[in-house]
C-alpha cells in the first residue's frame, strides 16, 4: 500500500472492489451493445470481484489495470467510452481504493449519457449506487479524503476532478455522510 490516504488498506480495497464492479457492471451493455465481442471490460469486473473475494493479490491486478481501459478506444459513443472506464476504474481499487469512486462515477456518467431524455438519470443512477453500499464499503470510502483534498492519487487535479466525474464523486461522497 502506498502512503497516500486515497489507498485504503487491503481489507478496506476488497470490500469497496465489489461495489465498484456491481456500478460498472450495471453499465456493462452500454458498452457491449457497441462493442460485443471485446471481453476486456467484462474481464476486468470479473476480476475485480475475484479481488474483492480474496481470490486474486493485488500486485497481479495492479499489472492488469490498465486492460479494460484500453477498450474506451474501441468504441466511438460517449457513453460506450464512460462504461468501458468504469470497468478500469474498478479494476484499479486492487491498486488504490479511491477508484471506487472513479468507477461509480463513470458508470453514472454513462448511465446519463445513454438516457439523454431522462434528466435524473444520473441522480437516480447515483442513489442506486448508494443503496448498494454495504456497511464496510460505506465506512471505507468514507476514510476517502473529499475529491480535491489530496493531490496524490484518483482524487487529486486528474481527470475525476473535472466535469460531471467531479460532480459525481462529490455527490457520491456527500451522500457517504
């Protein structure tokens, strides 16, 4: 585990890993509506839930993180992209709990961007993924510094910090209160 807050401990990474396989898994279509026989996606939540179980170390997964991300440049719909980085953003908790939050923000991203005429989308989206929490993983990501606090890691000046992934996680995060 690296020095930075935004790691969470090994426990704390498997238990928040499954709540961010179930949000990018429940975008999962999205991206294979565009994209149906690219498995990387798929693979990755796979694994993360195998990480999540205890089956898989993280030194392995943080190697295969990168994977899934690379099926966002197979696609061409925004929200066939979004999907495919929630996967990878799930993948990489073995790495880094913070990107619990990634996942969960991209799949609401996508969610939006796939149901352009529903203008709650994402707010729904976002209360589903709440509701999914179990106490652990809630208490976990809790330990999260607020997006923006710290600047090593997922929740630094990156790409979660910008747009509708910021007002995401920070959506997410003051419904973790």
């Amino acid at each position: 585990m690296t020095g930075s807050p935004q790691a969470l401990s090994a426990s704390d990474r498997r238990a928040v890993a499954g709540w961010a396989a179930d949000c990018a898994e429940r975008v999962l279509a999205i991206f294979e509506a565009e994209s149906p026989t690219d498995p990387r996606p798929r693979d990755a939540i796979a694994r993360t839930r195998a990480f999540a179980r205890g089956e898989l170390d993280a030194a392995g997964e943080i190697r295969r993180r990168f994977v899934a991300g690379r099926a966002a440049q197979v696609v061409t719909t925004p929200a066939a992209i979004a999907a495919a980085r929630a996967a990878a953003q799930a993948a990489g908790v073995a790495h880094m709990g913070a990107h619990a939050l990634g996942a969960a923000a991209y799949a609401a991203e996508a969610a939006g961007l796939s149901r352009p005429d529903q203008v709650d989308a994402i707010r729904n989206e976002i209360h589903w993924q709440l509701r999914q929490l179990s106490p652990e993983a809630k208490a976990a990501l809790r330990q999260l510094p607020l997006l923006g606090e710290d600047t090593a890691g997922p929740l630094g000046p990156g790409l979660l910090s910008r747009g509708i992934l910021a007002t995401n996680i920070r959506a997410i995060q003051a419904g973790l209160a």
